[in-house]
C-alpha cells in the first residue's frame, strides 16, 4: 500500500502520470494492441494496394484482331498522350499513360491491329487488350500454369495466338500477336 501511495503523491513537474501498477499494465497493453493494430492495418492496407492495382488493370485498349477506331477513345481513357508513327508495313500507336506504362498498338494497311506491346509499372487488362482472343489466352494461361507451377514468363505459342508476358512488380513487359494476321516481311521479334 505505500508504493500506492508514494505514487500518488509524484508532482506534475516531473511529468510522471500517477497511476497504479495495475492501471500501468492496462494502459501499456492497450498501447501494445494499438502498436500491433496498426501494424496489421498497414499491412493490410500495403496487400489490398497491390491486389486492387492487379485487379483494376488499364482502360480498354484496341483489341487484337480489331480495327485502329478506338486508338482516341484509348488515350482518353487512358489519360495518356498519343504518338503515332507510320512505316510502309504499318502504323504504331503509341500511348503513354500515367506512371510510364506504354502501349503500343500495331496496325496493318489493312486497318487490323496485328500485335500490342507493352510495358510499366501495371499489366494492361488482358481481356480489353485480346478481345476475341481472350478466351483462348485464358485457356492456355490457365494449362501453362498448371503444367508448371510457380512464377515464370507466361509464353503461349499457339498457331492463331502468342503472347509472351514477364516482370516484377512495378515493372511488367510483354507482347501478344496474331501470327496469321502479321503483314508481310514484318519481323515480329523487332516490335517492343
């Protein structure tokens, strides 16, 4: 009882708070249970970040197999600048959206966009980006992961479909074209 009472008896100018021992131990676990809350709410708050930028890819881009009519469309969506640059086997259309991930939008004479590329800190939507071919992209990803388990490229080599995708996180590459629709004397390993 007298350690009670010498604490009681602690002036504010040293700036001790007069407490009992048993309200100490209080005040100290719930200190720790706010320390280890916040830790886990930061946590927590760091996966749902890097899961929702996994699930919320980029807006629409011009589907593989399709005509060039949404490259505008895209760079508004995309908020990203447009560069357009054409060669006598086809045209890229070059969007640069926020954070630096770039798209590029290959497009035969024919007005046919025969391969996309990209790279930057996000993996562009998949399914906006493959359009008709995205069902067949999902198959074979789905058989390649299954077939060998564990985090490597994806690279899919069919005869209507490649796509050929990589990186880390903050910095993805890849590539997907249509092997029939690939203008003439065009060498597909040169686009990127």
């Amino acid at each position: 009882m007298r350690i009670l009472d010498a604490n009681r008896n602690l002036t504010p100018s040293f700036g001790f708070k007069a407490t009992t021992p048993a309200s100490r131990i209080k005040e100290s676990g719930v200190s720790h249970m706010k320390s280890n809350s916040q830790i886990s709410l930061s946590h927590a708050s760091w996966m749902g970040i890097v899961l929702l930028m996994l699930t919320l890819p980029l807006p629409a881009l011009a589907a593989l197999g399709g005509d060039i009519s949404s490259v505008q469309e895209d760079k508004a969506q995309m908020k990203g600048t447009l560069k357009t640059t054409e060669n006598d086997a086809y045209t890229v259309h070059e969007i640069t959206a926020a954070g630096n991930t770039i798209v590029k939008e290959y497009v035969s004479p024919a007005g046919k966009v025969f391969a996309i590329t990209w790279h930057g800190q996000f993996i562009p939507n998949m399914q906006q980006l493959l359009g008709t071919y995205f069902d067949q992209y999902a198959q074979a990803a789905k058989e390649q992961r299954e077939s060998h388990p564990g985090r490597h490229p994806l690279n899919i080599q069919q005869s209507g479909l490649v796509v050929q995708s990589g990186g880390h996180m903050r910095s993805y590459m890849g590539r997907a074209y249509a092997p029939d629709m690939v203008p003439q004397g065009v060498n597909v390993d040169a686009l990127q």
